[in-house]
C-alpha cells in the first residue's frame, strides 16, 4: 500500500510549485502576436520585472534556460579570447565558466568549495594582481543550486572598488531571484541573470537577463554579438517580437503576469521574509535530526551562508537517495538529487539529498514535507536525534 494518493509535492529546487493562478492563466487559445492585449500587457510587466531585481535598470527576455541567460549574458559583453574571473561555490558556478569556455572566452576560476562562501579578501587580491585589467567580469552564484551556499554581491562589489578594477560584476540569480533579498542597483551588481522557473513560479521555458548603463556600455563597445542573443533590440524594442527575437511565448508569458501579480500583491519584502522564515524552519529540523549522533548534516554550516531557497544535506551512506526514494514511492513528496557532491567515497552523491523551498511555498506545505522527512528516516532506518519536529513547528510559530 502506498500513501501517496492524492496531489503530489514537487520539493525540488526548480521548477517549484506553480500556483494554481498562474496554471488558470496559462490555459486559455493562443491570442494575437502582432496587436493587442498581449502587446500591452508584456509593457506593462517589464516594470514589475525590474521592481523584483530591485532595479532602474533595462531587462532582456530571453525563449531559453538558465543556460541559456548565462550564454547571452557572456556573449553580449565578452569576446572570444577575452577572460572572466568566475567565483566558484558548488557545481553552478563550474557550469557558468563552462559556458564561458565553450564561446572562446578564458574562464580562471577561485574555487572556494561547497560548504564556505566567497572569500572577498582573496577576490580583492586577485583582482589587484590583473594590473592590465584583462577581466571583462567577475561570476557568481548569488545561490549555487547545488551546495546552498548563498554569497553577499556587497563585499564582492567592496572587492571591485577597492581595487580599482573595472571588471563588471555579474549574478547568477537563477534559484535566488524572487526569493532571497537582492538589490541589484544598492549593491552594485551590473548583470543579473534568472530563469521563469524558480522563485517567479512559471514552467521553464523563459530567461531574463537585468543590465545597468555599464553593461549597455560594454555591449556597445563589442565588435558583434549573435543575432538571437543579441540584447540590444530587446531592451529596447522598437517592435512586438523583438522583446524575444520572434515568436512571443505567448503562454509562459500569460503565466508570468499571473506570477508576477502574486509577488507583488504578497510585497516582495514580505515573499523575502516569507523566504527566510520557512528556512529557518527546516534548518531547525534538520539540525535536531543530526544531534544526538543522527547521521543528517546540512552541508553549509554556517546560517548567515545558507540559502533561503534551497537547502543541501547528507545523510551518509546511500541514504540520500534512499529517502528520496521512499518519500516518492510512499508518501507523494519529490526531493533533489544531490547534484555535484559527489566524493571519493560516494563517486555517485547517494549520501545527499536538497529542498527545494522555493516560490509558492508554506508553513504547512513545508511542516508537512518535514514530517514525511522523519517518516521516511524511520522506514528506512536512518538514525536522527530528537525533537526535528517540534523544533521545526517553534519557529513556524515565532513567525
């Protein structure tokens, strides 16, 4: 017999949950692509993009991936033969200087691990080292996806400045975007790229890249980019199909209205706490579960590093996908895989597991995936302190 019946609950991180109003808005005839309410009403919500990036700035919609928004970030301000430096915290990090590497551009990486974040002082000293100021950018992941590990933009900004270099400053804010506190303007990133399907709760399918006058300023100065990732036209567009290069996507676009209607009648400050809190909440768990010589560990240690969206863990052994898969099987809940952690000793990352806590998530949705957690850990065997619970529901309760 299994327990699964009935709706099941995606806890991955990404693509998360879609609420049912942006699944209402997407299930409608496809409209006119040339005239129309579409036309007005994609105006009308590049201002509201811009008030989730906290920005003044021009947004690029892109028919693509998060890898895709990190190609077209890269192409528009980079050329082939040109560096970047890439701050590297988990497996994200490594896929972005790939990228980089993949369109000619040398990509030298600072690898800071999986469990600490980004070392400023040691950013700062490579960046006075680049006497020729042959870095066109610095990369991280606001959040890397796989690790949890959440890196502060302001120190690495701090790091830009008081070296005196001019390298821009770009974001990976695919799992961070909407759901961790970001203030691309007040904390001096240039480019931020993000993805429909994580914190704005659309299915995958749409990228969007935030620029300021320095990154137009470095498109303007390179000698060609590729039509279709071009930005230009679509910062400006001067008609209809040239926010996506064609083809509007005219149903993932219905969704985001919706998702973007959501966000701001919640008051992204509010979807920020909401955030947080419901964190809080599982690392309280989890951190019960591993005391008392429980066999569960978050992998960042440190809270003021972990992410507010995703979170990684171990549990030893095979374990991780062990209770991935019992949870699954008998009680309806879907937990990520535990990408790029693999070790020496588990070469396939069967120890971890992640939670997705991402967009449209709650405290019962989350207390529930928490109890099918410890249920699962029973049934399978795997030793946890006390009290996951019971400490989980405290701070739900503290708000």
């Amino acid at each position: 017999m299994s327990l699964a019946a009935g709706r099941p609950y995606l806890a991955i991180p990404g693509p998360s949950v879609m609420p049912d109003a942006v699944l209402q808005a997407m299930h409608q005839p496809a409209p006119n692509i040339y005239e129309g309410d579409i036309v007005t009403m994609v105006q009308a919500m590049v201002p509201d993009l811009r008030r989730v990036a906290m920005t003044e700035g021009k947004v690029a919609i892109y028919i693509s991936n998060g890898h895709g928004a990190w190609e077209a970030s890269l192409a528009n301000v980079v050329s082939p033969g040109e560096k970047v430096l890439v701050c590297v915290t988990g497996r994200f990090g490594n896929g972005w200087a790939e990228m980089a590497e993949g369109l000619g551009i040398e990509a030298v990486r600072l690898d800071f691990g999986t469990k600490t974040g980004i070392d400023a002082a040691r950013l700062e000293e490579a960046l006075r080292a680049d006497t020729g100021h042959s870095y066109k950018a610095v990369l991280f992941s606001h959040v890397d996806t796989a690790s949890s590990l959440r890196n502060d933009p302001r120190p690495l900004r701090a790091a830009l400045d008081a070296a005196g270099h001019p390298a821009l400053l770009m974001a990976d804010c695919i799992a961070s975007m909407a759901c961790e506190e970001f203030h691309m303007d007040a904390w001096g990133v240039d480019i931020a790229v993000t993805g429909s399907q994580k914190g704005l709760m659309v299915p995958p399918g749409l990228a969007f890249i935030f620029v300021n006058r320095r990154a137009e300023e470095a498109r303007r100065a390179m000698p060609r980019v590729s039509r279709y990732w071009d930005w230009t036209p679509r910062l400006d567009p001067e008609f209809f199909y040239q926010f996506f290069g064609g083809t509007a996507p005219t149903h993932h676009l219905f969704g985001l209205r919706a998702a973007l209607d959501l966000l701001h009648d919640e008051g992204i400050e509010h979807v920020w706490k909401r955030h947080q809190t419901l964190a809080r909440t599982i690392w309280a768990a989890c951190e019960a579960w591993g005391s008392d010589n429980g066999a569960m560990r978050l992998n960042v240690a440190d809270p003021a590093l972990r992410s507010h969206a995703v979170t990684a863990l171990g549990l030893g052994e095979r374990n991780g996908s062990a209770l991935r898969q019992w949870v699954a099987r008998n009680a309806g809940v879907t937990l990520g895989i535990g990408l790029g952690m693999a070790t020496e000793e588990d070469p396939k990352g069967e120890g971890f597991f992640r939670i997705g806590h991402m967009g449209h998530v709650n405290a019962h949705m989350v207390l529930g995936m928490l109890g099918t957690l410890e249920a699962g850990m029973r049934a399978i065997g795997v030793h946890h302190g006390p009290g996951g619970l019971e400490a989980a529901a405290r701070v739900v309760a503290s708000g």
